[in-house]
C-alpha cells in the first residue's frame, strides 16, 4: 500500500509539471475548458512526455431566459 501511495503521489507531481512546463499557470483560469485541461495534465502524469497532450472541451451551462 506505502508504494501505491507513493507512485501515485509521483505520478501526479509529473502531470503537475508538465502542465508548469506548458504555461497552464501562466494566468487565471478564465473557463471551463482551460480547468478542465489543467486536470486532465494533471492526472495524465508521465504519459504527457510520451506524447500525450490531453485537451478538453467543455461548455457550462446557461441560465435560462
């Protein structure tokens, strides 16, 4: 369990990174969209250096008229 433990916390650390290395700290998070790539980077962890590069697109809901 202590391994699992500490692999996923590496894992993250490497999405965290990467998503540095990418600029998605650079600035507010202005949308959806940008939030939700952020996370995805994230939990992606090292597959981002393999040549993943996770991207989402969302759209939140309107209020009604």
């Amino acid at each position: 369990m202590r391994i699992a433990s500490i692999l996923l916390i590496v894992w993250l650390i490497a999405g965290a990174f990467a998503a540095g290395q990418r600029g998605y700290y650079s600035g507010p998070v202005e949308n959806c969209n940008q939030a939700a790539t952020i996370a995805v980077t994230i939990l992606a962890g090292p597959l981002n250096y393999l040549g993943m590069n996770p991207k989402i697109a969302c759209q939140t809901p309107q209020p009604s008229k």
